[in-house]
C-alpha cells in the first residue's frame, strides 16, 4: 500500500467513525471536570480505546486520571496526547473536549499505518493542563521514556501548525497580619490586605521594566471579612510568564521582591508557594509542523507556520523538551471569538468544532503515517530536537 492510499484510507477510518467522535466530544463537554479529577472523561476515553484494540493502562504516574493506550509493536513510538480537564464554571472554554477526542481518532485510525510499517501507536491522557501542569508530572514520572514523537492538536481561531508558549510558574501568596477594630482602635492592626494591595502596585511598576513578553497576572482570594475589622490575612493567586525559563527566573525573584517589600512596608508576614510545575517554553519541531501542514492543507485548510498571534502557555511545551514534539492549532471559531470564553466553549460543539476535531485527527494520523511510513522523517526531526543541523 502507498502512502498516499493508506492516507486516504487513514481519513476514511476518521470519517466512518465521525458520529462516535462527535458523542464523545459532546459527552466530554457536556460532563466538564476539573483538572485532576476528570474520571468521566478518563474513563470514557479509556473504554472507547480499550474497545478499539489497545491496551489501557490507567493512573500512570499515580495521577488517577492518566492513562496510556498503546497499540502495535515494534519503533516508532508515536504518541498522541489527550487533555480533558475543563475550566471552573465555564467548562470547557479551551475546547479540551476537542483535544481528548482528536488524539483517540488519530490513534484509531493510525492504526492502519502501524499494522502496514510496523510500530507502536499511544495515546497518553494527560490530566490538568490548566493548572499543575500533568504532562510535567508525567515526565517526572518517566510517562514519556521510549516515545519517539508526540503530537496534539489545540481548537483556536486560526489553523497554525506551531505555537508560541510562554514559560509559566503558579504562585500563591500570604500575608499575615493583626485584626483589630478598623474604627476604635486601627492602630493596633496589621492590615494583611493593605500588604497584598502595596504588592499588586508594586508589580504594576515591576512591568515597566521587564521584557515584552512577560506577563504577570493574579487576583486576591482572601481580602477580609468585613469592612470594619483590620484584615489579618489576605492571599492570592498569580501566573508569571516569560519569553524563556532563564528569565522567568529572574522575573520570578523580581516578583518576589515586589511582596517582600509590602510585607516590610506594613509588618505583615509574607509566606508563598511556588507551583510544582513550571510551563517551560515551547520547543516546537518544524519537520512535524511542516509534516502537519502538508496533511492539512490536503483536507483543504491553509495553514500557518508562524510564532505570531496568542500568546499563552501549555505543558506540552515541557514535552517539547524531552521528545520532538507537535502542538498545532485548528480553527474551529472566528477570530473574535476569544480562548476562556463562553462563546468559545460553545464552539467546541458546533459544526466548526466537529470539523475542526475531524481534520485535526486525520492531519495527526497522517503525520504519524509519514513517520512510520518513512524513517527519515524522523531522524530529521530527532536532527532538529538536537540541534543538529539537518543539512
């Protein structure tokens, strides 16, 4: 069989079973979870492959939720990556739902190509992108040891073959402070909240001096408890996000500074965590994204291969450090329409949601089948995560 026909035949398989994927995009959607406790759509992946021919192993790296299906035998070991956590009250507004179901079409149907070239097909589910970063757990766990490719597909409002992913880092913050009687007696308070407002002030300065791509963000979830009494605690919540891991460090120690000196300003203690994950920056491989780009420009799209448009940042760029790695965008919505966005989460169901779903499961098979098919595909793109110059 030529590559050619067993691609056709790779969308064939994703069209047959476009009824099956749309259920499954709309189940995932309609049930949202959030990071880390995703058992529904866990476990409703898992059967739905587990039906299909693969082997389900399940709470890989101790996460309950994560799971590996693999398929075939022999190398490449190609994964395809599933995210499925929703966003809190307005579910799925990332479109995971999409993700989840793209990565179990494109292992279905890759099937074919690994039955012709021989091979192993995986899809790894990979909880809470949104918040500890699952896929970095998961590679401290080993999850990605032997893998030879991994690749997924992201709804967004442009088809876009790489991304731009900032390195990222959690932080929660403290203050402790004295309450008192904010009328009667102030003077014998700390004020927990003025120490968290100085900070965001603080930082408001801090953003004049850093580079462009920085970008730092919170919101104060413990202000008080009633306008009359000196607020002993106050906490938050922030991102802090870079161009490149080097300098988020050197952003993370600025920002700490920032709430060190509110906590000299005022008295009030400072106590903080840094996230257990930090978002590295995406390392994206451009022979899977040219790969990526021929196959979906064959189902009639025009693609980009470009670092320009959203920003943001993913735990598939910590994958990109570890193993060549695909993370590219499908348009499923106009360009207004906007990620975390009630509108967006809408789109992740419509008809631009569902073909957006399809034609990213069949550029994901076929790419995998260009792996498979040819193996200096893949040692230019082992070449390329190595720096080695390809020419």
């Amino acid at each position: 069989m030529v590559l050619n026909k067993l691609k056709y035949a790779v969308a064939a398989e994703i069209d047959a079973r476009r009824k099956e994927l749309e259920e499954l995009n709309r189940k995932i959607h309609d049930n949202p979870e959030i990071g880390l406790k995703e058992f529904k759509a866990s476990s409703w992946l898992s059967e739905y492959l587990e039906t299909n021919g693969f082997k389900v192993v399940k709470g890989i790296a101790s996460l309950p939720t994560a799971f590996r299906a693999s398929y075939g035998k022999g190398n490449p070991v190609t994964a395809f990556l599933a995210e499925y956590d929703a966003l809190p009250q307005i579910g799925h507004a990332c479109g995971h739902s999409i993700i989840a179901a793209a990565a179990a079409g494109a292992g279905i149907a890759s099937k074919i190509a690994a039955d012709q070239y021989g091979g192993v097909v995986q899809v790894i589910g990979t909880p809470d992108e949104e918040n500890t970063g699952g896929k970095g757990l998961l590679i401290k766990a080993g999850a990605f040891n032997g893998v030879d490719a991994a690749m997924m597909i992201h709804p967004d409002i442009y088809d876009n073959a790489i991304i731009l992913a900032l390195a990222c880092q959690s932080l929660d913050v403290e203050f402790f402070g004295k309450g008192a009687h904010a009328a009667a007696a102030p003077e014998q308070g700390i004020n927990a909240l003025e120490a968290m407002l100085l900070s965001f002030n603080a930082i408001d300065a801090l953003r004049q001096h850093v580079k462009d791509k920085v970008r730092i963000h919170g919101v104060i979830t413990d202000g008080g408890q009633a306008p009359n009494v000196i607020p002993a605690h106050s906490a938050a919540s922030f991102n802090v996000r870079a161009g490149d891991t080097a300098y988020l460090e050197d952003v993370k120690r600025k920002v700490i500074d920032c709430f060190t000196g509110a906590g000299i300003a005022t008295g009030a203690r400072l106590e903080y965590n840094w996230g257990e994950v930090c978002y590295a920056a995406m390392k994206n491989n451009l022979t899977l994204a040219r790969l990526f780009k021929e196959n979906m420009e064959t189902l009639g799209r025009k693609v980009k291969i470009s670092e320009e448009g959203t920003s943001f940042s993913t735990d598939m760029a910590n994958v990109s450090e570890v193993v060549p790695a695909l993370h590219a965008m499908v348009k499923i919505a106009p360009p207004q329409i906007k990620h975390h966005t009630p509108e967006f989460a809408r789109a992740a169901v419509s008809e631009a949601g569902v073909k957006g779903l399809l034609d990213g499961a069949k550029a994901l098979a076929m790419t995998a089948a260009d792996l498979m098919a040819n193996p200096a595909n893949l040692e230019s793109a082992r070449k390329e995560f190595a720096g080695v110059d390809n020419q």
